[in-house]
C-alpha cells in the first residue's frame, strides 16, 4: 500500500486514535457552536424576559449547557490536538524504520551507487513533510464537515428548511473552494517539492565538495544553483501562501455570506413569527462558529500537492515490491575452495570485456597477488569474488556452490572483502571498528591497532578508543583510514579475504612492521591481495598478472 | 471592522427585537454589516500575502548568508556536512512560521485586546473590568510555558540537527553497513534515534497544545461569565453597578466583542511553539553565520598578479587545531620559487595541516607566510585562488560528464583547453575507452570511475589554469607505478610551460623521486632528507 493511502487511510493499529481524534475535534466544533448560539440565545431571552415580553424563563439550563460548551471545548480541542499529533508521529517513526529497512535492503552494488544526498532527503525531508497529512487536513476537514452536516439536519429537522439550504449552499461552495485551491495549488506544489529536494541535494553535494570549490574560488557561483533552487523554491512557496490566503479570503467570504442570508432570512421568519428572536441571533451566531472550523483547511489544502510528491518519494525508497535479498535455497559451502571458472564480465554492452574467460583458484591458507595496471579490472575481479557483482558467465563458486546460491549471510561472513574506498562513520573509533564485529571488546581492538602500527596514534588521541571520528573520518589521514579498514577485517575473523589495495599509501617500513605483527593472523587465512605492487605485500604463495591472463581475448579483438 | 460589525448586529437585533421595527427600517444597518464583513475579509487576505511576501525574502537572504558563511570559514572548520545541510533547510524554514504566524499574531494580540476593552468600557465597566481581568493571567501563563517549550524546542531541533548528520552519515556508507552484515543493528539504531525524536516533538507539542487549551479555558470561561452576567442583568437580576442599564444592544455588542478579545491571544499562544521553534532554529544559524573565517578579511586586500611560481616562505609560523595541541611551533620554510619539493613523514604529522595553511584553509596562530615577499593573509580571496591551485585526497567530483568536472577549474576554459588538461594528466587515456569520451556522465563522487582515474580528473581540473603554487596531497596514491609516472611526466609538461611551485604531500618512492627537495614532517617537526 502507497504511503499516502497508509497514512490517510490508517490501519486497524492507528484507527482507534484516529478515531478519537476526529470524535474530539467534531466535538470541538460543536462545543464552539453550540456555546455561541446558547448565549446569543441567552441573552435575547434575557432581555425580553427583563422587557417583561417573556412571562417565565429558566436562566439555570442555559446557564449550565453554556458553562458545558466552554469546558467541552477546551478539552475536546486539546485531545484532538495531541491524540492526532500523537498518532502522526508514531505513523512517520514506523515509516522512517520502514525506509530505512527498504534503503538497506538494496544489494552492496546498489548502494555503491546510491545518490546519496537524494535518498537522505527522502529519509527525513519527505518524512517530516507527512507530518501535516493527519493534524492539518484530515482532521479539520472532518471536524469541519460533520459538525456542518450536523447542524444542517437540525436546521431542517427543527427550524427552517431554507435556512438549511443556505448552510448547504456554504457547504457545496466551501467545498468547491478547497477543490478550487487543491487544484491551484498542485503545480506551485510540485514545484515546492521538486526545487526543495534539488535544494537539499545541491546543498550536501556543494558542502561534500567545499574543499575543491574553495580552492578554486568556485564555492560561492556554485552555492548560486544551490541558491537558485532556493529562490524557486520560494517563489513557489509564495504562490501557495497566495493561493491559500486567497482560499482564506473564500471562504471567510462565503461563510459571512452565510452568515448574514441567515439573519436576513432569520429576520424575515421572526416577521412572520415562525422564529422567535432568541433564536434568530442564536442561529446566526452558531453559523459564525461554523465558519471558523473551515478556516485552517486553507493550509491543509495547499500543503497537501507537496505531501503527495514527498510521499511518493517515500514510496520509491521503500519499494515493497522488491524481493528480499533471500536466494530459494541458502546453501552452505562444504570447503574454502574459491574457484572461478571461464568469467566473463564488461560494464555495459558496447563496451570490450573486462575478463574473457578468466580461470583461477585459491585454495585454503594460500596467500595470491592479483597484480596488474590501474584500470585492468582489479578491483572489478574483487567485487565479483565477493559477490558484490554477478558474472555475465562463467562461474565464481566457494567449496562447490555457486555465490549467487549462498546463503548471503553466510557468504558475507565467510568472505571479507574490503574495497579500496574506505567508509568512516562519525561515531566514535571503537563503534566504527565494531561494525565489523559488534562482540569486539576494547582490549582487542587495541590489540589489533596495535599490530597495525596505529598503537602511537591510538595513544595520542584525545579519548583512545572512544575518540569521535569526524564525518568521513575527517580527522584520520588517508593510511590511517585504510589501516582502520584493515582492522575491520581482522576483527570480524573472515576465514577468506580480498583486500583490495590494503596497504596504499603507506611506507614500507610500517607495513613490513605491519604484517610481521599480523603474521599469526595471516598464518591459515586465505587471501587475494590486489595490488600493483609486490614491496609492501606479506609472502605471497603465487602472483598473478591478471593484464596478461584476462585480457588477452580483449586484445586480440 | 470587528466593531462596526459587532454593533451593526446587535443594533439590528435590539431594533427587530426590543423596538419591534419593521425590518425596512434595518436595511441600513444590514449592508453596514456586510460591508464590515467584507472589508475584515480584505484585511486578513492582504495581511496573509504580506506575511508570506516578507518571510520568502527573509528566507533567501539568510540561506545566501549561510553559505557565504560555510565558504569563508573554509573546508576545515566543519563539524559535520550533514549537520549543515538542515541548518540551511529546514532551520531557515522554521522562520517562515515566525514572520507569517508568530509576528503578525504579536502585534495582533498586542492592538485588538485593547481596541475591544475600549469599547466594552464605554458600554459596560463591569464586563470590561471582567474581561480585563482575566488578560493578564495569559500573558503571564505564556511566558511560564514559553520558558519551558523554549528549552524542550532547543533540545528537540538539537536532536533533528544530529539525527540529521547521523542519518546522511548512515546513507553514504549504507554499502558498508551492508557489507558488514549490520541490517538489522542500523534498522534497530535508526528506531531508537526516532523514537527519542519523536518523544522530544511530543514533548514540545504537549506544551504548546496544553498551553493554549488552559488559555482557550480561560477565554470560554471569561467568554461563559460575560453572558451569562449579561443575561442576568437584562433579566434584572442585577441592581448593582451598571448592569441595569444594559439593554440588547449593549449587552449582545459586549458579548459579540468578548470572543474578539481572546482571539488574537488564542492565536499567539497557538503560534508560540513557532516563536520557540524559530528562536531554537535561529541560534543554530546564528552559530553558524559566526564562525570564524578561515583567512582573516585583509584590509585593504592585497591583490597581486600571479607570476609563473613563487617563492614561499614560512616564519616562526604557529598552529594548533581547535581543541587540539600545537601541532607547529616557530617553523621556519624557505620554498624557493619553481622548486618541487615533497613533505614525506607519518600520516598525522602535520603534512595536510600544512597544505592546508598553504592553500588559504586555515591560517596561522602566530607568524606568517608570504609569497613573494608578499604575506598571504593580506591577499584578496580571489588573489588567493588565483596563486594556489590545490588537489586533495580525495578527489570530489559532482554528477556531470568529465569535461564539465575539468571546466570548474575556470568557466571560462575552451574546449581546447579542457582537452589539454585532460590530456596532460591521463584523463584522456581512459575517456578515449568511454562512449561519450570526456562527455561521459560521471555519478556523484565519481561513481564510474575508479579511484585512480576520478583522481586524475581532479588533477585535470587543478591543472587547468596555471597557478604559481600548486599543492598536492597525496594525488598518486591510488595509482600504479605506470600511472604514477605518467602523471608525474604530465606534471612535468605542465610546469615546462609554467614552472610552478610545487608542494606534495606523498609517500611514494616515484613521487619523491621526482622531487627536488624532500621533508619529513613529523610531529610539527621538519626534517631535510639528504637525496
């Protein structure tokens, strides 16, 4: 079900708040007429009791239901106000949840890809957007549609079927103005929704690149499009504060009109005495009353082209219809036997092969060098041994079963595979190394940055291992964050390894010190380096020249 | 217009009513209440349309502001972009409340009340003094629930501020969250997260809500008292004070006015949360229109013209990290122009730092550094761009082809020139292979490329106009020795035409090599290696 249905049309969960909620907000209403029509009621009454025109008159019932109204209104606004915001709030934090499950549930090669700063938009832009779907255009339609229906039948069950025909007629033409502004508002709406999502996207991609932009003096044309989507943004804004402080203007004015056809009609029944005068004001007076439970249905209307929009993205990132990532039968590997056979693989259809017919083996314990040019398709051979990318033929199989059959979890916890492009969180150290292996504790992690030659680093931090990286990991050099990388991967204990370019930017003197420390680590591991250079690598069983092995069919063509 | 309207209506009823004239006689009086209704509806429609007129350019200023801010504090002063991203949306939003539902609401509740005391006391000072009675208990009570909505609003927009970075945090490494097999821990962190926001929104709406509902008690029940002491005095049930001498059309125009008195109070205490949201979103941009500019602003700036390199020196220069020790200490540098000197040493030693201080990203504690005798603080932004052409990293590309990438180096760049750059530093080599060449739609952060290449695309674009000091950190790294000597023999026809100064940070044996000069910075310390 679409998001918008979900929250307009709420499910058995949210149903009895939502119900309350209306109730109270009806009630509201009704409390509010009923209070004004009772005084005007009152007092007329009063008067011509004082006037000696009315012999008997009990002063107590009136008194009281006024005295009831007021309490009634209060409490029954104050209900309707928090049960709906309430019941809001709960919906939008399943929703996030739900979204995020729906981001995440995307393969490693799709997030790779991932338009960041546009699904962090829909994750909590378009979220927040919802949160005027319920308090600000469901429940004041409702509490402004019943308690009108309401009142029209009392109008012609007890009093005047033309005075009920003129509420009707402010019905029908309120109506038809929000129908009107709902219309009016779809286009500014859109665009509201479609400049504030550039906005937002814009403005990450320009804060992610402010570094470059303010070195080549480019920062402030660039926040100029960012800008530029603002100023459209706003604009739109301001045609819908138009549209709706004309929506406004409507319907004040068609329910004054109201308003003032009842008391001239009003006037004309109590001529002819088919009303009495208490009851010609108290009439008019409730008709007043009514008129303000339409009023802010002009905000609701003219948000709700927006909320739509949001909601469709919203839809887009949890994507119910995606399969969960669960192949039919989740086969366990017998061995550690990697083995690729006759791989074929190109990016895209007009493009030369990457690998034609690629064969290679690693067997338990063997440590191999997959070396090769910049550009020659390492890293690209690391993303399908770990199953990030599928073959377009051939086989790639871990002890006899092919890993598109594997179970995936078990396929991630069997081959670690650390890409070149290191992901830091801002959290603290230890919580980014505990990604890795949540059961970690201090004392190990310590170990294990200290066999990677951090343990210097580690003890100049401010707090050790409870230090706050910051986004991206902006206080850790480029070797020290691939060193984290690293220790990822021997923390979470991966029996089957690709590290692709582990030991990049770093001196030789550290990595040697580096895997002489990890040496009982890498004893019964096995582990495809992929690297350009053998130097800064651990004692490599056998070395591949994967220019030499993989694209001689590419260059025969 | 709410009196005239409100007498109009009670004159027509007390006429037909207690006077009994034929309604003929009213017809007046009946177009003089339309006419009041209409024209209110004209005020309020005009006063919604300013409102949102005023708040758009409020809006658009600020956000100009803020990323005017963001740039001259520089890349370096940032805690986190994602924190940044909602100060400029959504924080900036929050103002359009104030100036359309919180400020007109103040002035409102500021003239209405008193205009409807007026003319309540000069019909009955009995009502009036009811009425007045009970405006001073809301102000009083708004002010103690405002105090606590401003806290609970601050501490919940400080929460949407860290949800905010932590979310966009979260998306860009979602593959690693993947990769790591931590699904379901994220899926239960992101529940808890909102859930805390969540009760913190309630928390501030349970206030705002409970706020204006004491409020709208106190209104009906102020609203209750007036008619029914108005009705017992026209019963005349009444004989004190002036309540024998209300009539109809006194006591229905004292009750008609009595809602009108409350209503513009109704209305602040209703658009208050916004006042607190607004004050809330407000510190978060002031603090940010606050930061402290990276280079101090030179007065006057000093604009020199570039020369072909330069000559860099650097005296008894100091630096300390915010909340860090002192990384540099008294450092003496001499880089004489042309020279190409690397910075070797541990990661962490201060050799970014000191790129940093060279490409304007931060500036000195104490001393100084001139180029060409000239001190860089006193240069003119522009100046400064124009002298330093600098390459991080990592290298950022946006979502464009790989020609517009280049061409941000300078917009005014032909095609020609482009080629050339993207010739000198092997981007050519690997564009050639693509379909579209260098027009070839690269994704955001140079998804399609790899490491290598997208560096060399970011080196194409630093290349792209000749600057008298060129800085490099770390630009090899990610590539073989092949790649890496074709970019060092790029660079070396690059400065054949211009022969820059060159500062590169890098470990590589190639990269130092091909440098004339070598230091280790370790510890804030340098150290001349002997080649």
């Amino acid at each position: 079900m679409s998001v918008l249905r979900r929250i307009l049309l709420p499910g058995r969960r949210t149903l009895p708040a939502l119900a309350l909620a209306v109730t109270a907000g009806a009630l509201a209403t009704l409390a509010a007429v009923v209070l004004l029509a009772l005084s005007g009621w009152l007092i007329t009454a009063t008067a011509l009791a004082g006037l000696g025109a009315l012999a008997m008159l009990d002063l107590f019932a009136p008194g009281a239901g006024i005295r009831a109204a007021a309490v009634t209104r209060t409490v029954a606004r104050y209900l309707e106000r928090l049960v709906g915001h309430d019941a809001t709030f709960r919906q939008l934090a399943e929703l996030r949840v739900e979204a995020a499950r729906g981001l995440l549930n995307r393969s490693v090669a799709e997030l790779e890809r991932l338009r960041v700063g546009e699904s962090f938009s829909r994750l909590t832009r378009d979220i927040d957007q919802l949160d005027h779907l319920l308090p600000r255009l469901l429940l004041p339609a409702l509490s402004a549609v019943i308690p009108t229906v309401l009142v029209i039948g009392v109008l012609v069950v007890v009093f005047d079927g033309t005075l009920a025909t003129v509420l009707a007629g402010f019905l029908l033409l309120a109506a038809g103005l929000l129908a009107l502004g709902a219309r009016a508002s779809r286009r500014p709406g859109g665009a509201v929704s479609i400049e504030a999502t550039d906005m937002r996207s814009g403005l990450v991609e320009w804060l992610a690149g402010l570094a470059e932009l303010v070195s080549l003096n480019r920062a402030d044309e660039q926040a100029g499009s960012v800008l530029a989507s603002g100023r459209r943004r706003l604009a739109a804004q301001r045609r819908l504060g138009r549209i709706e402080a004309l929506m406004h203007g409507g319907l004040l004015v068609a329910g004054y009109l109201a308003f003032w056809l009842v008391l001239w009609i009003g006037i004309g029944l109590y001529e002819r005495e088919a009303l009495t005068g208490p009851w010609m004001i108290g009439l008019a007076l409730a008709v007043l009353a009514l008129i303000e439970a339409w009023l802010p249905l002009a905000v609701g209307v003219s948000f709700f082209e927006t909320a739509r929009r949001s909601a469709g993205r919203v839809d887009g990132l949890i994507d119910a219809d995606r399969p969960t990532e669960t192949p039919v039968a989740g086969q366990r590997p017998n061995d550690l036997h990697l083995a690729v056979r006759d791989l074929h693989f190109r990016f895209a259809l007009h493009q030369p092969e990457l690998f034609d017919g690629l064969d290679l083996d690693l067997v338990p314990g063997e440590k191999r060098l997959v070396r090769g040019p910049s550009g020659c398709g390492k890293s690209t051979l690391g993303r399908l041994l770990g199953g990030i990318l599928e073959p377009d033929s051939g086989r790639i199989t871990l002890g006899g079963v092919a890993l598109d059959q594997l179970d995936p979890r078990e396929l991630r916890r069997t081959i670690g595979w650390m890409p070149q492009d290191v992901t830091l969180f801002h959290d603290s150290l230890g919580e980014n190394l505990r990604l890795a292996a949540p059961d970690a504790d201090d004392g190990r992690m310590i170990d294990v940055l200290e066999r990677l030659q951090l343990g210097a680093w580690l003890r100049g931090l401010p707090d050790g291992i409870d230090t706050w990286l910051g986004e991206h990991g902006k206080t850790v050099s480029g070797g020290q964050a691939r060193r984290l990388s690293l220790a990822r991967m021997v923390l979470a204990d991966y029996p089957l390894l690709i590290l692709d370019e582990p030991t990049r930017g770093l001196d030789l003197a550290t990595a040697t010190a580096m895997w002489d420390a990890l040496a009982d680590w890498l004893a019964d591991r096995s582990i495809i380096f992929l690297s350009h250079d053998t130097g800064h690598l651990p004692a490599i069983d056998r070395v591949i020249d994967l220019d030499a092995l993989a694209r001689q069919g590419s260059r025969a063509r | 217009m709410l009196v005239a309207q409100a007498w109009a209506l009670a004159s027509i009823a007390a006429g037909l009513i207690i006077e009994a004239r034929p309604s003929a006689d009213l017809q007046p009086l009946l177009l003089l209440l339309l006419g009041a209704l209409l024209a209110r509806v004209l005020i309020t429609t005009l006063r919604r349309w300013l409102a949102a007129d005023a708040s758009v350019r409020v809006r658009q200023q600020l956000r100009a502001e803020l990323m005017r801010a963001m740039t001259v504090a520089g890349p370096t002063a940032f805690a986190a972009a994602g924190e940044r991203v909602p100060v400029v949306d959504e924080q900036v939003e929050t103002l359009d409340r104030y100036y359309t539902g919180f400020l007109p609401q103040s002035i409102a509740a500021r003239v209405i009340p008193a205009v409807v005391l007026v003319f309540v006391f000069s019909n009955d000072w009995l009502a009036g003094a009811l009425l007045a009675l009970t405006a001073p208990i809301i102000p009083l009570f708004m002010v103690l629930a405002g105090l606590g909505a401003e806290q609970a609003a601050a501490r919940q927009q400080a929460q949407l501020t860290r949800l905010g970075g932590w979310f966009l945090d979260r998306v860009r490494g979602s593959a690693t969250l993947r990769l790591f097999g931590a699904e379901a821990r994220t899926e239960a962190a992101v529940k808890s997260r909102t859930e805390n926001l969540r009760q913190a929104t309630m928390k501030v709406l349970r206030i705002a809500f409970l706020s204006s509902a004491v409020l709208e008690f106190f209104a009906a029940v102020a609203i209750a008292s007036i008619a029914i002491y108005v009705g017992l005095g026209l019963f005349g049930a009444i004989e004190f004070g002036p309540a024998p001498a209300l009539t109809l059309q006194s006591g229905l125009f004292v009750l008609l006015l009595a809602p009108e008195f409350f209503q513009p109070l109704r209305g602040l205490s209703q658009a208050w949360h916004d006042r607190a949201d607004a004050r809330a979103g407000a510190a978060a941009i002031r603090e940010v229109l606050e930061l402290p500019p990276a280079r101090p602003t030179a007065d006057p700036a000093c604009n020199p013209e570039p020369g072909p390199s330069a000559n860099i020196e650097l005296r008894q220069l100091g630096f300390a990290w915010p909340g860090q020790g002192r990384l540099f200490d008294d450092l003496e540098l001499v880089i004489p122009a042309g020279q190409r000197l690397v910075l070797t040493g541990p990661s962490g030693g201060g050799k970014s730092t000191l790129l940093a201080l060279l490409a304007g990203f931060a500036s000195p504690a104490s001393g100084e550094i001139r180029f060409d005798g000239l001190r860089f603080e006193t240069f003119s932004e522009a100046a400064r761009a124009a002298h330093v052409a600098w390459l991080g990293q990592r290298p950022w590309l946006f979502e464009g082809s790989i020609a517009d990438n280049i061409a941000l180096g300078d917009p005014e760049a032909g095609r020609a020139r482009i080629e050339q750059a993207a010739e000198r530093a092997q981007v050519l080599e690997f564009a050639r292979l693509l379909p579209d060449g260098l027009d070839s739609v690269v994704g955001e952060n140079g998804v399609g490329l790899s490491g290598g290449q997208a560096q060399r695309v970011a080196l194409a674009r630093a290349l792209l106009v000749p600057r008298p000091l060129l800085l490099l950190d770390e630009p090899t790294a990610s590539l073989d020795a092949a790649g890496e000597a074709e970019v060092l023999a790029a660079l070396d026809g690059v400065l054949r035409d211009t022969p820059a100064t060159v500062v590169c940070a890098s470990h590589r044996a190639g990269v130092m090599g091909w440098a004339e000069r070598v230091i280790e910075v370790d510890g804030g310390r340098l150290r001349e290696m002997s080649r």
